[in-house]
C-alpha cells in the first residue's frame, strides 16, 4: 500500500471514530451540517463517512428528522464490554478463594477472535509459577481455557479455525481435526478441560466454563501450574474446586443450572 493511501486511510478511520464520540447524552441525534461543523470537517467527507458508518450499523438514520442516532453496532460492542466488567467484578473474591484453597494461580479468560485472552490474574504464592499477564493470547486448541470456549462453539466457528491451522506447540498437542473435535465433544460433557502440557512443556491447567443468565458460556475460569504441582493424583480435588469455581460466578452472572437444564 502507498504511502499517500495509508495515510488517507487513517485519517479517514481517525474521523470516522470522532463522529463516533461525538454522540452524548446531550446531543443523541445529529445531522450531517452539526457534525461538519462541531468537529470542522467537510460535509462531503462527513457525508461519506456517515454513510459507511450507517451501513456497518453504527448510525441509524431517522427518515423524519433526517438525523443520525448511534446504532445497534455500538451496543453490541458495548455490551461486550460490559459483559467483561460485570465478569471481573462478580468473580473476583471467587478467584481469590480458589488460588487459597488450591495454591495455584488463577485466571478468567475470555474468547477474542480465534485466541483466548486473559482479562484477569490472581497469583499462588510458590516462587515456581507459570508466568503470564493480563492481556495474554493464546491458542484456544491447546490450552485448557480455549477448549472449555471452543467446545461450546458453534460448528461453523471451528472449521475457521481449522483453516488457520492447528499449530502444533508440544508433542502433546492435538492438531488432528477429528482427534480434535471428538475431544472438545467429552470436555462439554464433562464440564471442563485440562491440558497436559499441550501449549508449554512442564506446564498443566484446568478449566472450567462459565455461563451468563441464557446459559451461554461467556468465559473459563482456569487454574495453571508446573506439572510437578499439577500432578494427575490431585486431578480431581482440582477440578473439583475449578467447577465450584465457575459455578459460583456462573450464578452470580444470573445462570441456574435448574433453569436451563445443562
């Protein structure tokens, strides 16, 4: 790409989000001449990039008025958004209560794009632990929070992942399809994911899902360890306490296994 056109081009996105955030509760619909003017645009470039915003949905364009109002776009987003906050703060004492009872560092992680991300930390106390941050991405097929999110996907979401490859980390990694697919399938019966040193050697953690009040899982809560700590004798006291784990922030997200039925 050219110079000149990369630089046009964000330009053009740097004056698409000014519009954006040039919406308040003060000032919730605007035409295209009170834009121009509050942000000192031209009407035509402030046309062009309303009408690109209009048809991404994040302006709606009222007929009568011939004004534009934020659209559903922006909500989505937002609710992403809020969604995550809501998740840090109901399952933040529940983190802490985990890393007590198993010694181990605990994480909430969520899904963006094809990787898991961490949105939250809580350190063990051993000097010898799984370094990562807040912000982390990793691959969702061979870590135990990225196959708790991928296993409650729909089909059509993991063949995109299929075409972006499974790449292979270990010698434990799973990076054959079927293999793949007939073990996320045991993961959602059994509520929750393991992995073996799968992503890192030396490395073994935990995973459970965590729902929201339709029963749709919005995230894992996932504890990570040495495998020397994370040995398969204490396997189940920790899985144990993983899934008490998401089953108390599941709740406190509005989920009631009674209610849904799985």
């Amino acid at each position: 790409m050219a110079a000149n056109e990369e630089k046009r081009m964000l330009s053009s996105l740097s004056n698409a989000l000014r519009i954006l955030r040039s919406y308040s509760l003060e000032k919730p619909s605007q035409g295209i001449t009170e834009i121009a003017a509050s942000l000192q645009l031209g009407k035509s470039t402030v046309h062009r990039l309303v009408s690109t915003l209009v048809s991404e949905g994040f302006l709606v364009k009222d007929e009568k008025t011939k004004k534009y109002r934020l659209g559903y776009s922006v909500l989505a987003l937002s609710g992403v958004i809020t969604s995550t906050l809501d998740i840090y703060t109901e399952s933040l004492p529940i983190i802490r209560k985990l890393v007590d009872h198993v010694g181990e560092t605990a994480h909430i992680a969520i899904l963006d794009g094809c990787e898991v991300i961490y949105v939250m930390k809580i350190e063990c106390n051993h000097h010898v632990r799984f370094l990562t941050h807040v912000g982390r991405r990793n691959p969702l097929h061979c870590t135990s929070s990225g196959k708790v999110l991928l296993a409650h996907q729909e089909p059509a979401f993991f063949d995109r992942l299929l075409q972006k490859g499974l790449v292979k980390h270990s010698h434990n990694t799973i990076t054959d399809p079927v293999a793949l697919r007939e073990h996320l399938q045991k993961i959602k019966e059994n509520g929750y994911a393991t992995s073996y040193e799968e992503l890192l050697e030396g490395v073994h953690s935990i995973a459970a899902p965590i729902r929201d009040y339709t029963g749709q899982v919005i995230a894992a809560v996932t504890i990570v360890g040495p495998k020397q700590r994370l040995t398969r004798a204490k396997i189940p006291f920790l899985v144990k306490k993983v899934k008490e784990a998401s089953r108390e922030i599941s709740e406190k997200m509005g989920y009631y296994r009674r209610k849904h039925g799985y």
